[in-house]
C-alpha cells in the first residue's frame, strides 16, 4: 500500500510538472508570418481547404504587393496613391496543431491588412474588415480541426480607388500573431497601466486587467502582477483573489507604489515591465507581459505642456505609415530606424497622420523616447477620396477607434489622441456632435490623455470652429498658427498646438512656441518624405508642369519631397535649420542653394523650400553669382574660400540665425567657420568633387538576426579618388548578394525616378542610393557587391546569427 501511494505520489507530481510546464512553455503568442501563399488576382474558390495554391508564390510577411509593381498614370492609385497598382490579392496558409493547443483559446490576430479584409478558416467566413489600419482577431477555436492540417485564407480588397489620399500600400503588410490561451484568460488588449501620481520619490502605478472565464463553471483564482525596471529588479508587486462566474469576464484593479521611480522622458525613456499572470492554485493558467513608462503630463494654457513637472515644447513632425521602398511592410526593424531618424534630426515629437501606425512604430517611440499624438482617421462622414473611410465612418468608427486606444493605451510614448484631420464637414454643427461621439469613445477607455484634431479654415476665419474647438481638450491647427495670439484673446482657456506647417515657416513658427505658454509645439508637414500625395514639396524648372499637387497630375512625381529627410534617410538642410532652433545643439550648418539655369527661374510650391545641397561642385558655373546658405547659433560666421575670407555676418536671432554669402563660384574648398567675441570656434567645410571614380558602401548594422524579419540598410555612396562624394553623379548600380540574405528594395530617393523599388539595380541620384538587405532564416556570411561601369566596384559582408 506504502509503494502504491508512493506511486500516485509519483503519478501526481509528474503531472502537475508536465500540465505546469505545458501552461510555461507554449508560447502564447507565436509569430504567424513565414509560409504564406500569395496570388494577386480573385480566383473563385480560394478561401477553400483543397484549393489547389501549388503555382502561387511563396512568401513570409509583412508583405506590400503595391510597392513591388511599377509605377504608371494609368494605376488607378492616380497621384494621391503615387500611381502605383492595387487590385485584389489572396494570401494562404496551412499549419497543423500541435497537441498543446487541445482544450485551448485559439485567435488569429492580424496587426493591419490593407484594405477589405476577409479572413477564412476552413472554408468558413470569420468576417470581413474594412479599415486598413485597424489591428483586429477572430476566434478560430470552433472552427479548427486538432487532428489534421487546417487552412487560413485572406482576401484583400485594395480594387475600390481612390481611397485614400496618400500611399496605402496593398495586402498583409503588418505582422500576423497565434494567440493560444487557457479557457481562463486575459483578453487582448486587456491590461491598462496608469501612472496617478508620479514623483521622484515614489510613484503610484495603476494596473487594470481584463479577466475572461470561457468555462461553463465559476472559477477561483489569484492574479498576481509583478513590476520590473530596466535592471530587472522587481519594483513592486500585488495579488488578489478573484471570483468569476461562467461565461464572464471582469476589470481588476490593481494599486502598486514604486519608489525611486526611474521617469520615461525623451531623454531618458526609461521603462518598466509588468508580469501579469492567473493562478489557480500553484498552476500558472495564463501569463503576459506588459511594457510601459512611469510618467505625468499636464497640459494647461498658462504653462503648456509639461512632462514630470517640467516644460516641453513639442518640436514635432507629421509622418505617413509607408517605409518609403519597403512600401507599407512594417518590418520592426524599418519602424525602429525611421524613430531613430526622427530622434538624430531633433525632433522629440510624432504625428501619425493620419491613421494608427504599427505597433512596432509605438514600441520604438516609447524605447527611444519620442511623443506621440496617436490619430485615428483622416475624414468622417463626408468623403475626400470616392471610396475612403466615409464609406464606413457610421458603421465602424467607434470600433476603430475604441481598438486604437485598447491596443495603444499603454505607450508612454503617446501624450494625446486625435479624432481627425481637416474634416470636411468642420464648419457644420453635426460635426460638433460628432466630435462629442468620439471624445467620449476615447474617454471611456482611457482618461489620462487629452484629446485634438487637426483643423483648417483656408483663410475662412477661426472663430467659425470655436463650438468645435471646445469639444476638443487641444486645439489642433493647421498651418495657421499666426491665428492663434488672438485667438487666445477672444477664447485665453485654449491650449493650442500646430498639428502641421509648412517647411519655410519653421523660424517664424519657433518663434511662436517661444513667446506663447498656450502654444505647445508645432509639427511640420512633414518629418520624412513619403510615397503618395505626389509632388507636394516639389521646386520645378522651366518648361516642367506649373501648379500645386491638388491642383494637377505631375506624373513621374511619385512622391512627396517635402520632408526634412528624405527616403535613404539623409537629412535636408532644413533640417539642420529646425534642429538649430530647437535643440542647439548643432551649432553650425554650410550649403549651397542650387542656382537657376540658363533658361529660367527655379520655382517653389506651398510646401518645398528653395532646392539647398551639402555641395560645392558646380560644374559648368564657374565665375557666375552662387549663393551660400549657413545656418548657426553662434553670434558671427565667417566664410572662406580656399582660405581667403569672403565675409562676416551677424548670426543671432535677430537674423533668424541665418547668413546668406553670395560670391563667384570656383572649386576648392568652401568653409563656414562660428564666431564668438572674435573667436573662430567651429568649422564646417565643403570640398569641390573630382570626377567619380568608385563606390563606398555603409551599413548601418554589420549584423542581422537569422529569423527572416531582420534588415541592414546599406549606403552607397559615388566618391572620387580623395573619397569626396560627387554629389551629381548618377551611375546606374548593379547590386549582388551572395549567402543567406535577400535585397528587399533599393531607392536614391529621387521621387521621380519610376525604376522599380523591388530590384537590383538603381542609379545613383545626389551620388547616393541605397540598398536594403533582409536576413533568411539561416545563418553565415551575407556578400553584397555593388558595380557600376567606370567606376571600382565594391563589397560588403554582412553576418547573419542566430538569435537562440
């Protein structure tokens, strides 16, 4: 008898072990992304299980199948879209079911399908989305068959254009996640953090978790959440027990206090982990992990923004989803380099105009440290595009919406939400009314964060939207920031902030920033250039078409040029410019504007500033008038030309830290140098380019994951033999790539330049262009040579590890 309960013992322990470590080691949330099919086309019976998908192309995702097409006139996109195709594509997938997932939650969540989505298990309809940015799951626990292999269908719709007004991209370009859970479980997006009270001294961190029993019997548990900081430290933990009938869920709230907490600021973005898990006994049933930031904002019009008890000023930029040549595929590591680009060209502040952006996007912002204002839709009921959101606007804004602020609730990163841009119907007193539906949509879920949108009159006067306005906890306005000193007269409890600008007001917008309390910051349109809206930003020569974007086509223009970076990522010189007033922290900056041809004059839309390059290679203008632009917070500037100076001048606020040299042009070496009480303290220089004579390849990482997903972005650069770059060099490129890596887009972020981004070949344009290299899923050495004739080639190897 002694052996036999030994042996249950034995029995019961050794079952507790496997069914625990079961619960531990399937993974929750399994990346669904290698092994697609894809088709683009509407081929009948696609969504069928024994569909025959044998000819279909094999892929992994994110997956753009615009990006990949060429660009025509003729592409129903038209120029708002960049004039790319669209079309109806499919996706397929088989996977068989591991014995783990028996008596498991199964959901399929896909993080953004563009656009019309229907997703089918098995041959069964789960439902159909409409908005393409929207993240959003099925339950598949009904439909799938354990015992053999089961299918997924997705059918894209992007045919119905135009539908938006810039670049959409087409198909599975964000990732797709397996849920697997316990009948007792989480939900998703069920975990919202809070930070009440924030003080260097201790902080109160607010923890509500959505809890969901799918049994048929009442169910006891604990849920036991643990805080941890960046050293992984535990910074506090709580359990309670909890009660939830059949068929049910509940919000629990949970109060931990923090001490010495280590704030998330833009310049120290620190962050914290919450480990939430239900127990049911010592069985862990269900486990997650959320990040987010201990921080306070407060916004009011005596004294702005501050974040943590302290003033900010927003120096912030509009972005569009798209990646430039990876099209709309929101590959983490494509997301985390445009912040890190937004963060080393000073900005400290993003917009996603105008749709919620990815959530690797969000994760970057809160890593890096960049504030977010989180917008949800361009339009409302009344369309911009014949087949935009309008057409869905009653049915589905407040799910939309409702989901932006679920999934994105828990970002430091984000300081405030927007329901709109420029809406058509802004002047209507139905908008108020709408305005009031989506405020407190937003405000159910989450209360910490103020409202805005984004508003335009054109010149019809302010006071027409002050009903709406006050709807609003943040004026947001568009390019007429002048309005406000008397609009804060006539309405002195707004707080404002200018959610776009153009380029060429950026002093005159600082300026406001600096003067105004009720001001919080101004986002120019826009940060980085972007696919779509074609021609916004342009400068045009003689004998090219006149005209702003809206007003006409300006086919090759694929593109907007309006950015402070452009799509390889080099900064323009407005950005250094914006950066200097902002920041400071660049104190000197040497281009030269590009002088007109012989032919004419060089003219400038709305949104472009004068076409200003980091160059000193005028070939063909010798002798003739070139003028220098330096940009510089020091008091004086100095400018030489192959060491013989040609002038001084004044560089203080005075003269919007600018000085403009105009002087003969002839090669050498150009140098601006800053001056303080007669010192020369720092020098810039441009030197004259020799005929190109090779090619110089820079990447920014030499080292990628093996897991298919990974990038390195690779620079190249025309130089001559002093390794100077020539900044008009356009040889055409031939890129091979030998190992276990695949070139994923090429650019030169010529936006009129209609060569495929998806190739191996470009030419330079600038004397620069890129390459962009993706991992496999195996390990070695990547050999990326890049050739042009007459010039030497060159070779770079890239290592691709493991990430075990």
């Amino acid at each position: 008898m002694l052996k036999f309960r030994r042996f249950l013992l034995a029995l019961f322990v050794f079952s507790f072990f496997i069914t625990t470590y079961s619960q531990q080691t399937t993974e929750r949330k399994q990346l669904f992304d290698s092994n697609w099919k894809f088709y683009l086309g509407d081929p009948l019976n696609a969504n069928t299980p024994n569909f025959d998908d044998s000819n279909w192309r094999e892929l992994d995702l994110p997956h753009d199948w615009s990006i990949e097409g060429q660009t025509d006139p003729k592409n129903p996109m038209g120029n708002d879209g960049g004039y790319f195709p669209a079309g109806i594509g499919w996706y397929r997938k088989t996977f068989t079911p591991t014995s783990e997932w028996k008596d498991k939650k199964i959901t399929i969540y896909f993080e953004g399908v563009y656009m019309n989505s229907e997703v089918f298990i098995n041959g069964k309809s789960l439902g159909i989305y409409p908005y393409g940015y929207t993240s959003f799951g099925y339950d598949l626990t009904p439909y799938i068959d354990l015992n053999k292999e089961n299918s997924i269908s997705v059918r894209v719709d992007n045919a119905q254009q135009k539908n938006s007004r810039w670049y959409s991209g087409s198909g599975i370009y964000r990732h797709v996640w397996m849920i697997v859970t316990n009948p007792v479980h989480i939900t998703n997006w069920g975990t919202a953090i809070s930070t009440p009270e924030v003080s260097s001294k201790k902080a109160t961190v607010k923890i509500k978790t959505t809890v969901k029993n799918e049994t048929a019997s009442s169910q006891n548990m604990v849920i036991k959440t643990k805080l941890q900081g960046k050293n992984k430290g535990n910074a506090g933990d709580n359990q309670i027990n909890v009660t939830l009938a059949a068929n049910s869920e509940k919000e629990v709230e949970q109060t931990i206090t923090v001490s010495k907490p280590e704030l998330w600021s833009p310049e120290t973005p620190n962050l914290y982990s919450a480990q939430i898990q239900i127990l049911k006994g010592k069985e862990v049933v269900d486990n997650t992990k959320q990040t987010f930031g201990i921080r306070s904002i407060k916004f009011t019009p005596e004294d702005g923004f501050q974040l943590n008890g302290k003033p900010v000023i927003l120096n912030g930029g509009c972005v569009h989803h798209d990646n430039g040549s990876l099209g709309a595929a929101a590959y983490d590591r494509a997301e985390e380099r445009k912040v890190k680009l937004l963060k080393s060209a000073g900005f400290n502040a993003v917009r996603t105009a105008h749709n919620p952006s990815s959530e690797a996007f969000l994760d970057a912002c809160d890593k890096y440290g960049l504030f977010v204002i989180d917008e949800c839709f361009d339009g409302w009921r009344e369309s911009k595009t014949p087949n935009d959101y309008a057409k869905y606007f009653d049915a589905w804004a407040q799910r939309d919406l409702k989901a932006m602020v679920l999934r994105d609730r828990n970002h430091p990163s984000i300081i405030m939400w927007s329901i709109g841009n420029e809406i058509i119907e802004r002047t209507k007193p139905e908008a108020v009314e709408t305005a009031k539906m989506l405020v407190n949509t937003i405000k159910n879920t989450d209360t910490t964060r103020p409202v805005t949108s984004a508003m335009t009159t054109w010149g019809q006067g302010w006071e027409i939207f002050d009903p709406l306005f006050a709807v609003h906890d943040i004026g947001g306005y568009n390019y007429q920031l002048h309005e406000a000193p008397s609009d804060h007269e006539r309405v002195p409890s707004r707080i404002i902030v200018q959610t776009e600008s153009y380029p060429k007001d950026a002093f005159a917008n600082w300026n406001l920033t600096q003067n105004n309390k009720y001001i919080i910051g101004d986002f120019v349109w826009t940060a980085i250039d972007y696919l779509g809206e074609s021609g916004i930003g342009r400068y045009y020569y003689p004998g090219e078409t006149e005209g702003e974007h809206y007003v006409r086509d300006h086919f090759p223009y694929h593109g907007a040029y309006c950015g402070d970076i452009d799509l390889i990522g080099w900064r323009k010189p407005i950005s250094h410019y914006r950066d200097m007033l902002y920041n400071g922290t660049e104190k000197i900056y040497l281009a030269v504007k590009e002088p007109n041809p012989e032919n004419g004059e060089i003219k400038l839309t709305d949104w472009s500033v004068w076409p200003t390059w980091e160059s000193w290679t005028w070939p063909g203008h010798e002798g003739k008038d070139i003028e220098v632009e330096v940009y510089s917070r020091y008091p004086k500037v100095r400018l030489y030309l192959n060491k013989e100076l040609i002038g001084e001048q004044s560089t203080t606020k005075e003269q919007e830290f600018k000085a403009n040299f105009t002087l003969p042009y002839s090669s050498g070496e150009l140098t601006a140098v800053g001056v303080k009480d007669n010192n020369e303290i720092e020098t810039t220089v441009l030197k004259t380019s020799g005929n190109p004579t090779k090619i110089r390849l820079i990447a920014d990482r030499t080292q990628l994951v093996a897991n298919g997903q990974d990038l390195s972005f690779i620079t190249i650069e025309v130089i001559d033999t002093a390794g100077t770059i020539n900044p008009n060099a356009e040889n055409q490129l031939q890129f091979d790539i030998d190992g276990p890596g695949v070139i994923v887009a090429v650019d030169n972020a010529n936006l009129k330049d209609t060569d495929l981004y998806v190739a191996n070949k470009r030419k330079a344009w600038k004397g620069k262009a890129m390459v962009i290299i993706k991992s496999t899923s195996k390990t070695g050495d990547i050999k990326l040579t890049v050739s042009s004739p007459e010039l030497k080639e060159a070779t770079i190897h890239i290592k691709s590890v493991s990430d075990k």
